[in-house]
C-alpha cells in the first residue's frame, strides 16, 4: 500500500497540504488532521473562495450539532491530497473564520489511514483499504 510521509515542519500540529475543488473553483491550503474531530470543519472564507453560497445551501446541521452556537451546514466538495487521486468530502462549513480548515472523522477518516509518530515528528498517509476498493 502506498503512502505519504509528512513531517511537522516546525509545527507543532498535523498539517497536510490539500487542494479543494468545487464547479470551476479550486483553492489550496493547509489543513489541520484532527482525530479528535467528529466533524470536518470549513472556515467561512475557504467556502466563500469555493463559489460557495451560503444562502443556496439546503443542508443545515441539527441545532445540537452548531459549532459554539454558530451556524453551519453540511457541503461536499472534493479533496487532493498529492499524490493520492481527489476524494469526495463532506464539510460542516460554519459561518465564521475562527479555526483552520479541519480534517475530521466524516469523512476524511474513512477515506484514508493516518498513523502519528508525534515522538519522530512526522505522519503517515495512506488510502483506506475501503477506498481501495
């Protein structure tokens, strides 16, 4: 199986570059791995930058599922982590910019395997033998 290596560069946080797409728009950046997050969270303005619509979004999340009281909805867009081919993810964008964009549980860790070496500073990257399939 193959897999990508990523060193913490400095940070103290998981990090990987990933490219976002949607329609015609596209936007690079860093994202936080979180294993400790059930939830993939987008920033406001990485939706914005995606041609995304607040206003013609018809996936609200349950009240008992807001971020510290802020709106959110549920988005799917597709994700590259290089050199791995795109993937469909499904984000809770929030209306507002007070975190990084963040790689949860749903779905990012359904679609691939992540092993921390904290100790060594550095992780690993490798599709899930489900996205293999």
């Amino acid at each position: 199986m193959s897999f990508r290596r990523f060193e913490y560069r400095g940070k103290l946080l998981p990090y990987i570059p990933v490219t976002l797409s949607h329609a015609e728009h596209t936007r690079q950046g860093d994202a936080l791995i979180d294993s400790g997050a059930t939830h993939s969270l987008m920033p406001y303005q990485v939706g914005l930058d995606l041609g995304l619509l607040w206003e013609e979004q018809r996936l609200s999340l349950p009240e008992e599922e807001a971020f510290r009281g802020i709106p959110a909805v549920g988005i799917r867009v597709f994700g590259r982590v290089t050199p791995f081919p795109p993937i469909p993810l499904v984000f809770a964008w929030w209306k507002s910019d007070d975190s990084p964009l963040i790689l949860g549980h749903i779905n990012f860790f359904q679609a691939f395997d992540v092993h921390f070496y904290d100790a060594e500073g550095f992780f690993e990257l490798a599709p899930s033998r489900n996205m293999l399939r």
